[in-house]
C-alpha cells in the first residue's frame, strides 16, 4: 500500500501570493491533519478533516483554508503569504486506531 | 488547553548503548494517548511508539520502551542497543480522545548516536 503522499515537494512564492499544497492519505483512511512545522520546533496542528468535514482547526488566521475531497485526498490553501508562513507542512493520514501517518511534507519558502 | 515539554534539546550516546529521552505532560484530561516520533535527516515523522493513558503496563516495541507516569505526568522514552540509524528528533506527542483528536508535540530533542 502506499503511504501518504505529498505535493510539491518544495515551493518558493513571493510574499502576497496564495499557494496550494495537497495530500493524499493512506487507502481507507477517512481523516487527514495538516501540521506547520517552524524549523526547530514541533509541529504545530493547522486542521483536521473527517468524512469532509472540518473537525478541529487550530490556532492559525483565517488565511489558512482548507478542504477534503470524496476521494479523501486534502488541500490546504494559505492566502496573503507572509515571510512568517515559511516552513515544512506535514499531512497526517489519521488511522481508526487514532495513530497518525506523516507524508514527506511541502518545504514552503515565502521570499 | 495541553502542553508537551521535553527539556533535552540535544543528547548524544554511545552506540549499542541506552539513552533515556525525557517528556512531561500537563492537561486535565483523563482520557488520552501519547506518542513518541522520530524524525530523520530525510524529515519524514515515524511513528516509534504509543500508550494509552487507561493503560498501566508501558508500552515497549523491540528496543524501544517507555516509562509512563500518569500521576506525575511523565512519558520518557528508552532506547536500548542504540543504533546509528537511530539518530534524529524525537518528538513526544499528547493527543486526547475527545475532539479533534488533535496532536500536541513537543519542541524535540535531537538525538547523535555516536560510532
């Protein structure tokens, strides 16, 4: 089976753009998290999606969206890019035994 | 609201040796999970190991076991035998069960197996 994927794998935009990253979890998983990851630091919950639907969202302004497909692939968009956003954001494919399996991530740099 | 510390930002140990990683918790829950990740060089998280709080027993898996202290709110992790391949950040992380199931990491320890 494959894991979780994630695209791009790397992205540099400009301060101001709008960029999309996407995800897609384990075959049979209905959940997905995505996480910010500051370098040197843990990563920090974003949002999480069950069923498509938005089950917990976690301290981030409203520039961060985020949607799930009925494929229950994910998409997590970020509007009005700040230097601040730069970072690596993680998916988590969320298991029926609450266990969390991380993509690679999208190395964000926001210039 | 929860919060994960792990004080040792850096460690080092000798291989085939043991090294103990430190994890404290806060939160008024009673019901919950925690969990221990690695993350490699190559960044990608791994989960290394859980425990349900409901559970006396410490979890272990192969080489790695914890010591989880409900009362004082305490979950290190001990890997014995180390291996090279076991250098890299050791996130602890606290997620309860009702809700969001949400994860809360800590800040990480970086850990060097030295040859």
């Amino acid at each position: 089976d494959a894991g979780v994927t994630q695209s791009p794998t790397h992205l540099i935009k400009t301060r101001g753009q709008h960029v999309t990253l996407r995800c897609s979890p384990i075959s049979g998983h209905k959940s997905v998290s995505w996480y910010q990851q500051v370098l040197g630091q843990g990563p920090q919950f974003i949002f999480q999606y069950y069923e498509k639907e938005e089950r917990g969202r976690g301290n981030f302004p409203d520039r961060f969206s985020a949607r799930q497909f009925p494929n229950y692939s994910s998409e997590l968009n970020v509007n009005a890019l700040l230097l601040g956003d730069s970072a690596l954001y993680l998916c988590a494919s969320v298991g029926a035994d609450y266990e969390q399996y991380f993509g690679p991530g999208t190395r964000l740099t926001v210039t | 609201a929860q919060t994960v510390t792990q004080s040792q930002p850096e460690m080092s140990v000798q291989e085939a040796e043991t090294v103990t990683l430190s994890c404290t918790y806060d939160t008024s829950e009673n019901n919950y999970y925690l969990f221990w990740y690695k993350q490699p060089p190559s960044r990608q998280m791994i989960l290394v190991i859980r425990q349900e709080a409901y559970k006396q027993q410490n979890a272990t898996e192969n080489r790695f076991s914890v010591n989880f202290q409900k009362a004082a709110k305490s979950f290190s992790l001990k890997i014995s035998d180390s291996q090279l391949g076991d250098t890299a950040m050791y996130f602890c992380a606290f997620m309860k069960l009702l809700g969001s199931n949400q994860f809360y990491f800590g800040t990480g320890t970086s850990l060097t197996v030295i040859p």
